[in-house]
C-alpha cells in the first residue's frame, strides 16, 4: 500500500493496480473491501490538495454511471461463490491492465463519459480498481481541475462500494478494521510522493506499473486456477 500509493502520488493513477493483484496473491480477502477502505483515505488526501472551480461538474455524466456500475459490480461479487472469487478478482485485474495499456482514447462525450464511469463503478468495487477504465476518456488531461474532479469521482465510487457491497454481504465490520490496517501505509505512502515527483519520470513509471501488475495478476490466476 506504501508503494502504490507513493505511486498514485506521483503518477497520478496506480495505487491499487499496483497493490490489488499483490493483496490477492497474499490473502485474497483484503480484495475488494479492505482495499477500498484504504482509498478512502488516498482520495481525501489528494482531494485536500487538489480544489477545482467545477470539480463535480466535469465529471456529471461519469458520476451517474459509476452508481449503476458499483451496484451491478456487487451484485455479481453476490453471485459468485467463494471458490470463484480468486479467479474473478485474477481476471479483472488483468482487464484492468489491458485497459491501462490499451492507448484507447475515445472522443469526450455525454455518453462516453457515462460509459466510461459505469466501467469504472463496475471495477472499482468487483476489485478496488476503477481507474484504468474513466482514463479512457481523459487521456491526454492533465492539471489541477481534472484531479479535482478525479478526486472526488473516486471518493463518491468508494462510497457507492462499500454500500453496495455491504448489501450484498460482501463487506462487513472484519473487512473495515483489515482496511483500517492498510491507511498508515497509505498516508505514509502519499507523503512520500510529494518529495519524489519531481525526480520521478511519470511516463517509465506508468509501464513499470502496468508490467508488475500484469505479471502478478497472472500468477494470481495461475494459482487461483491450480
């Protein structure tokens, strides 16, 4: 969590592609739950440090989407059996990483900022990472407006999660105090970042994460398989 989220620190996106497929192969329990608790505290941090003039303007149409997206992303954790949740948490991760690498950048519009923030609800609470998928729409976006409203897109997808998921039984008091124990390497890790942006090459780090974090979600599928 320490390296993730000096990461995101950094690179502005990352902290649980990098920390998910890891948590997954050390106990996949602390997946989607414990991890997102801890993204609680990561987007409060960059939300203080990032204040837009419309910050949940920008993001109106991804907002709307990421509800439906986080209930349909419980409703399948629901579904699923406790056998197949390694497996389903693998492949996701993996998708998540393509989607990351993919280079796609589709034309900014209602509906694909809508598709886009479904996705991102959809991943964010199946496995902690929504990112990847509303980066799609703003690639090539930077500056202190879009975190701000990144900020808060993703403090309200944690939220419609942790709802989601604890309606259908896939989050309960266990899981908050295991993500509680995952925030001092969280902070810890974002108060590292502030020393080491300006000496960190943002687009080498970005394939870095992508490649650790592909290799680890394979070797989580291997053994979820095996």
């Amino acid at each position: 969590m320490l390296v993730g989220s000096a990461i995101q620190g950094v690179a502005g996106f990352g902290s649980n592609l990098f920390a998910a497929p890891l948590l997954v192969i050390a106990d996949a329990d602390l997946v989607p739950g414990p991890l997102i608790v801890a993204a609680v505290a990561l987007n409060v941090l960059i939300l203080g440090a990032n204040r837009g003039t419309h910050p949940w303007r920008t993001m109106a149409w991804s907002n709307v989407g990421q509800v439906f997206g986080g209930i349909a992303g419980a409703l399948v954790l629901g579904a699923i059996t406790a056998s197949q949740l390694s497996v389903f948490f693998a492949i996701m991760i993996i998708v998540a990483v393509v989607l990351g690498a993919s280079g796609f950048a589709p034309r900014r519009t209602r509906p694909t900022m809508a598709v886009a923030g479904m996705l991102s609800g959809f991943m964010g609470t199946s496995v902690g990472i929504g990112g990847p998928a509303i980066a799609i729409v703003q690639a090539g976006s930077e500056g202190n407006e879009l975190r701000a409203a990144l900020s808060r897109f993703f403090l309200l997808g944690t939220a419609v999660s942790l709802v989601a998921l604890t309606a259908v039984g896939r989050f309960g008091p266990g899981d908050l105090v295991t993500g509680l124990l995952l925030i001092p390497g969280t902070v810890a890790g974002y108060l590292l970042s502030r020393p080491l942006a300006p000496r960190v090459n943002r687009r080498a780090l970005r394939v870095m994460v992508l490649v650790l974090s592909g290799v680890a979600a394979a070797i989580a599928l291997v053994r979820a398989l095996a």
